[in-house]
C-alpha cells in the first residue's frame, strides 16, 4: 500500500510545454516547520515535553553531526512509533484544518494560485513527512507532492524509519527528475533554506525567501 503522499496518488500528467513549479512547503508556503508543530499538537505540553527530555541525547549528536535526516527519524521513532496508518491520516487531517487559517503565507498562496491560473503543474518538494504534508497538498490542489516517506511494517504501523533520503538538498532534486524525467524543465521554484539551494539552481525563475507575510 502505498504512502497517500506520494507522488503516485497526487501527480496528474504533464502536458507537453506545461510549465512545472516547485514549491519548497515549511518556511515557503508555511511560517514555520509544520513536522515539529504536528508532533506538538499531537503529544499535547505534557506528553511534547517529556518527549523533548527523552531526546536529548539526539538533540545532543544533531549539534555535532548536523544530520537532519538522524534526529528526524529519533522524533519519528519517539512521537510516531507504532501509529498505525490510518489514525496518522486522521490526526494530520484535523491539524491540517485547525492549524491553515494562522499557518499559511497569503503572499506566498496568491503566488501559488495564481500559477495555478496560468495552468502550471505544481508540486510541493519538502522534507517533511509526505503523510503529513497531504492534507496540505489536497486543500492547495497541488498537482504532485514529493516529501521523506515513512516505512510502515505488515500491520501498516509506522516503524519510525523512512524508505529513503530525507528530502532535502540534492535529493529533491533527484526526486523531481525521478518523478518527470532527467532532462525535465522547472520553470520556477521557490523555497527559503539552504536545502533548497539545488532545486533553485536548477529553476528558470529561482525565488529564495520572496514570501515573507504573516496570517
């Protein structure tokens, strides 16, 4: 069964000469990382705090080896362990609805629609969770999302590892020629981090940090 953030369930076909745009998702179309809110919201004060003095030793190896994909899979395994598929859809569909109205960059959704307008093909590159993201991606009307899967064992429940990279930097630009083709055009991109650097290098019409309003 496949992950319901994958490109598979999300991507509609590309037209020849349609124009592709990439949106990076936490930072770009959001005010902030939506990985971390979700885990907040989900544990609750009580349950996120004991989570965070749990992880500390992994906060502690992530300030020497900077591996963001290690301490990612340590939230995972601490927060998400054992969530069976399901109850995880469910729980990122009410935190999708509860938290858009303060979440969202209106400058950077009047961006998006308006490619939308212009008949573009739009997907959401991101590191975060696909499985989180969706909910997202579906009240956007994305046409493709690309994110870090989840692995989920025989009994659909999450195993707190993921089926490949944490999609970030090259990666993303690996998993968008994977999803249209290696000599694919981007005819924009828009992101705000330096895991977004490829991505834009490989864009038409590169954005970097140009969404900067608040709800």
């Amino acid at each position: 069964m496949s992950d319901m953030g994958s490109v598979q369930d999300f991507r509609q076909s590309v037209s020849e000469g349609q124009p592709i745009v990439a949106f990076d998702f936490d930072g770009t179309l959001t005010i902030r990382d939506s990985f971390t809110e979700f885990l907040r919201w989900r544990a609750g004060p009580g349950g996120w705090m004991l989570g965070l003095v749990r992880l500390a030793p992994a906060v502690a190896a992530y300030a020497r080896d900077r591996d963001r994909g290690r301490i990612k899979a340590a939230s995972v395994r601490e927060f998400l362990l054992g969530v069976d598929r399901a109850t995880l859809e469910a729980d990122a569909a009410r935190f999708a609805d509860q938290i858009w109205p303060r979440f969202m960059r209106p400058d950077a959704m009047k961006t998006w629609n308006e490619w939308g307008e212009r008949g573009a093909h739009r997907v959401i590159v991101t590191a975060s969770p696909t499985s989180t993201v969706a909910p997202f991606a579906r009240k956007l009307g994305a046409e493709a999302l690309l994110g870090t899967e989840f692995v989920f064992d025989a009994d659909d429940r999450i195993t707190g590892e993921f089926a490949g990279p944490n999609c970030r930097a090259e990666e993303k630009v690996r998993r968008l020629k994977a999803a249209y083709g290696q000599d694919m055009v981007l005819t924009a991109a828009y992101g705000d981090t330096s895991g977004d650097t490829e991505m834009l290098a490989m864009a038409q019409e590169p954005g970097f940090r140009v969404f900067t309003q608040k709800p």
